[in-house]
C-alpha cells in the first residue's frame, strides 16, 4: 500500500474536496483524483462518496477505517524518519560493542570516553568477551564490532591497534629468568598458565608451541592476566604474554624474558563482518579509531 496516496486521501478529507487539497499537495486535482481512486481500487473498497459539485464529501465506513489508520501510519513513518535522522546526526542510535577481556580496558577506555563526550545520546553497550565468542556474536548480528586477536580475511576486516611481542613471564628465581631471550622450545619442561580456551590467546599460544615441537606440561588456565602473573610470582609456572600486557600487570617476584620466535606476536584489532553494513554510530567509532591511530605517536598503535 502506498503511503503517499493514503496522504492523498487524508488531505482530500481534511480539506473537504478535492480542489483545495489539490492546492495543499501541488497536484492537480485530476492527478489527485486518479490517485484516490487508484487506492479505492486497491482496496476494492469505496472510500469517499463523491457529491455534486460544491457539496462536502462524505467518507464512507471503510473510509473511516482508511482514515483512522492512515494517522497512525503517518505518524509511525513521521516518528521512523526523525529516529533515522537522530541516528544519521548520532543523536540516538545504539553501538554495540564487544571488547576481548586482555588489552582492551588499557588501549580502548580513552577511545571509548571520547565517543561518549561526543556523542552521549548514543546508548553504548560494551560487552566483555573471549576471542572465539567475539566472532562467534558477529555472525550472530548480536555485536558490530570487536576487539582482539583475529585474522583480517574475507570474513572479516578491521584495523590493527597494536602490534607486541611476546614475553615469557617468570618466576625470578627460575633457572631461565636471567637469560637475555629465550626460544619457545626451552619451556617443554616448564609448567604453563594459559588463559581459558575461549580466549583467542589460549591458541595462539598453544598453537605456537605446537609448531615448536611440544605440548605445553601442566597447563593452569586462568581469565585474567593479574591472576595468572601472581601465579607465576608464587611459583606454579611460566606464562607467555604480550610484552605490554606483562608490563602492566607487573609484580614483584617475577621477570619477563623476550621471546626469540619472530612469528609469535600479538596483534589486537578492532573488526567487523566484512560487507556488512554499519550503523552511524559504529562507523562514528571506526572514524575516532582512524583519528587517534593516525595522531599516535607510535607506529599504527592507539
């Protein structure tokens, strides 16, 4: 049903014939007159009982029905298009946001505290997840954008926020603690911490030493890295992070010692389902993101 001849419609009745509402709508009143008969015609229903000339029409049952409807629905598309207005202006609208649980909080709290100073109509949900349950609530449609370790592919594209490389977390008094790098086959024997398997992190790092040759021993897994630095402190392993995160959670007790395999690194990003469209909110995100990358002093690091 077209919304426009409904309008047409309405204006006749309030009007009260067809020549002044031909005025109000800039049609002429034959063109106005075919479009209310064409929606009669759709309808297969009588809508106005057409007098003589000079005679105020009258509406018929069903055009009472017509009538009372067509406001709602005029102001429902009046009501759509201001709400798509304030999302378009970023004056309303709803950002979705899911956030990895390691390195987010550090690299993001700035980024997101701007969005909402310049933009506090938006209602902003940050959800806090693992890397397998990220992707999993983008093909979901549950969440526009995320935060962590993923491959930019046909799947999904997005921007690289930080790149690191890894350190191995240890114990001071451990007998590798004191050597200048180590290689990620020296650890076959050392018990390890390792995040939950929902972390994307989990398998980088055990996939890493896969490759080197070994399955890690006497895996304690943990979701935070504060925890599982204590852990470490107390003696019950060594534990591979990112270089920036083993600096924030530093403690006493413990050393970091570099890893000396160029291809285990950690790189978060900020992505989304590749060809899918994004709200004005999401690409407001997306936008401070590129700003404060290209304003970073280090290289492609917010």
């Amino acid at each position: 049903m077209d919304l426009r001849a409904i309008r047409y419609f309405m204006e006749v009745v309030d009007a009260g014939g067809f020549a002044k509402a031909s005025e109000k709508v800039h049609l002429t009143q034959p063109a106005l007159s075919k479009a209310v008969r064409l929606l009669e015609e759709s309808l297969d229903l009588q809508l106005i009982e057409r007098g003589k000339r000079g005679v105020h029409l009258r509406l018929t049952p069903a055009g009472e029905v017509v009538y009372r409807h067509g406001l709602a629905l005029l102001a429902t598309r009046d009501d759509m298009l201001a709400e798509l207005e304030a999302m378009r202006s970023l004056r309303g609208g709803r950002l979705k946001f899911g956030l990895a649980p390691l390195g987010s909080a550090e690299l993001f709290a700035p980024v997101i505290a701007r969005f909402r100073s310049l933009y506090p109509k938006i209602d902003m949900q940050l959800l806090v997840r693992g890397g397998i349950e990220q992707t999993n609530a983008l093909r979901k449609g549950e969440i526009e954008l995320a935060t962590g370790i993923t491959a930019l592919d046909s799947e999904f594209e997005g921007l690289r926020i930080r790149k690191d490389p890894m350190v191995v977390v240890l114990p001071k008094q451990h007998r590798l603690a004191h050597r200048q790098e180590l290689r990620l086959q020296e650890l076959a024997d050392t018990a390890q911490i390792l995040f939950e398997r929902e972390y994307a992190l989990h398998q980088l790092v055990f996939e890493a030493c896969e490759r080197a040759g070994f399955i890690p021993a006497n895996v304690t897994r943990v979701s935070h890295p504060d925890f599982g630095i204590a852990l470490v402190a107390a003696g019950t392993g060594a534990m591979i992070l990112p270089s920036y995160i083993a600096e924030r959670h530093a403690v006493a007790g413990v050393i970091a010692v570099p890893l000396k395999e160029a291809d285990l690194h950690w790189e978060l990003s900020i992505f989304w389902r590749r060809g899918q469209p994004l709200s004005f909110a999401a690409e407001a995100m997306i936008a401070l993101v590129r700003e404060r990358l290209s304003n970073s002093p280090g290289q492609g690091q917010i």
